[in-house]
C-alpha cells in the first residue's frame, strides 16, 4: 500500500500496537477518544501487515454502535458557549 511505502515492518507493527492499546485504554476507562478514523487507519494497516507476510492479531474492538457513524455528542473542548 501506498501509504505505507518506505516505512519498516517494525514501524507498522509498532504503530498496529499503538492503536490496540488506545483501544484498550478506551473501553478500560469507559471513554470513546479512539472513532471510526482509526478504525480505518488500522484497517488499512492490518492490510499491510498481511501483505507483507507477517502476522499481527487483529484489534478486539468493542461493541459500540456510535463508532459505526463516528458520531461524537460530546461537546468540543475548548468552546464555550456565550450568550
């Protein structure tokens, strides 16, 4: 994959693990910071790591609905509202 051209195998595994552990941190903590964009990046990476014949586990991640739209209701950090 393109996007992925020049980088190591270790770099790809390393940056596959990175995201399993935010996805752990988050159900652990009961948060949601890790959304459908990193779900594709990692996607995308896993792609990669078969391609290059390696192997890596895939993410387990959990059962959340709201990661399917990646819609967030939280509010945005550092607006605040005026009236």
């Amino acid at each position: 994959m393109e996007d992925f051209d020049g980088l190591s195998d270790h770099f790809i595994l390393r940056m596959y693990e990175f995201i399993r552990h935010e996805v752990h941190v988050d159900a652990s903590a009961g948060t949601r910071l890790i959304g459908l964009a990193t779900r594709q990046r990692a996607d995308r990476l896993l792609k990669e790591i078969d391609s290059r014949g390696l192997f890596q586990k895939p993410i387990d991640w959990p059962d959340d609905p709201a990661m399917e739209s990646d819609r967030c209701d939280a509010p945005a950090f550092g607006l605040l509202k005026t009236t």
